[in-house]
C-alpha cells in the first residue's frame, strides 16, 4: 500500500487498524504502543525538543509531543494523513513529500534534536536506507538522535522466525530492520528488542 491513494484511504482507519493488530499481539504490530512509548519517554528527557517525524501519518505520536512543548516538523505524502494530523497540531510544520524521494528543502534547514520515524522506513529498500539515515544523521543538532521504532530484528534468524510465524500475512513488500546488518553501517546503533516483531532502533 505503497501509493498515495492507498494511505489517503487508509488514514481514518489507519488508528483502529493498528490497534486490532496490537490487541492481538500479531505481526506487524504487536509491541507498538511500546514502541512509541519507548521513543516518546526519550524525546521527553530534553525540554521542548526539536522534532522531526519522518511519515508521521495521523500524528499518534508526535501530537503527544506537540502537547508537551515540543517544535513538531513533519514529512508524509498523504494529503488525508497531514490533514487529520494538522487537526492535533495546528502550529506544527508539516509538510507533503515522499521521503523515498528525499527530504523536502524547507526542513533541510533546521537542526533537529531527535527525528523519529514509527513505522515508516521500512518502505525503503536497505540501500535506501543506510543513504536517506546519513542524510539525517547531517541534520541533527549536537548531541542529537535518530530515534526508529519499526518492526525490527536484532538478527536476520529473528526475522525469519517471525516471518515462518506470519505464514501468508507476511509482507513481502516492506524492507525490515535487521540491527546486526545496520550496525556495519552506523557503529554507534543501539537496538532496543520490544516485542517479537518490533523494536526501537537508536543513531547518535
């Protein structure tokens, strides 16, 4: 559901949606109310941070961090997503784009103190990957972290274990996060194991 009128479809649902998969403690998001909790007690360790949310979708995540104080910059391609997300943060700056294209050039400016991405890489093919994180590793204030919370291994036979579990609901379309893979490329990562699908990958 890679195109713009498959997520603009999907958006009204998107928060039920995940919240019957979480329920369940199915693949892909069993662990998922953690995993923004986990990323959420972090940004909230530095008073109103500097945030940039990488396909923020409806804003769960970053309205909380809106709330508290935060400066909320945002990318997502779906016109529908930015719109229910601008209804939580209305003096947030939000912005429409494909990230697989790259960042769009009014938040190549700023410094950002954490950029977060929940469930949103792994649309990108590891290659993509490794280039689009430096790309936002250049944009950090000092001192700051990527901070991603995705359906995340720390191992390739993790992966492969969850997806024998999965059987025909697995994806094979989305690229997941393998931390012993990335690490090769970022040394400093840390990976934090949430649930058996998901977990919250750290760049410094």
């Amino acid at each position: 559901m890679r195109d713009e009128k498959g997520f603009d479809l999907w958006a009204d649902g998107y928060d039920r949606a995940v919240g019957l998969s979480y329920e369940e403690g199915s693949y892909p998001f069993a662990g998922y109310r953690e995993v923004l909790n986990d990323i959420y007690k972090t940004v909230m360790e530095k008073p109103r941070a500097v945030v940039l949310d990488i396909g923020f979708g409806t804003g769960t995540l970053t309205s909380k961090l809106y709330e508290k104080g935060c400066d909320v910059f945002g990318q997502d391609f779906s016109d529908r997503m930015i719109k229910l997300a601008y209804q939580k943060m209305p003096n947030a700056r939000l912005y429409k784009g494909d990230f697989s294209l790259g960042l769009n050039e009014e938040l190549k400016g700023v410094r950002y103190d954490f950029i977060i991405a929940t469930y949103s890489l792994h649309h990108l093919d590891d290659e993509r990957k490794v280039s689009f994180l430096n790309e936002l590793r250049g944009l950090l204030a000092p001192g700051g972290r990527i901070l991603i919370g995705d359906v995340a291994f720390s191992d390739r036979e993790q992966l492969e274990r969850c997806k024998k579990e999965a059987g025909e609901g697995w994806d094979d379309e989305e690229f997941y996060f393998v931390a012993d893979e990335l690490m090769k490329h970022f040394p400093s990562l840390a990976f934090k194991r949430i649930s058996r699908c998901a977990g919250v990958l750290s760049i410094d």
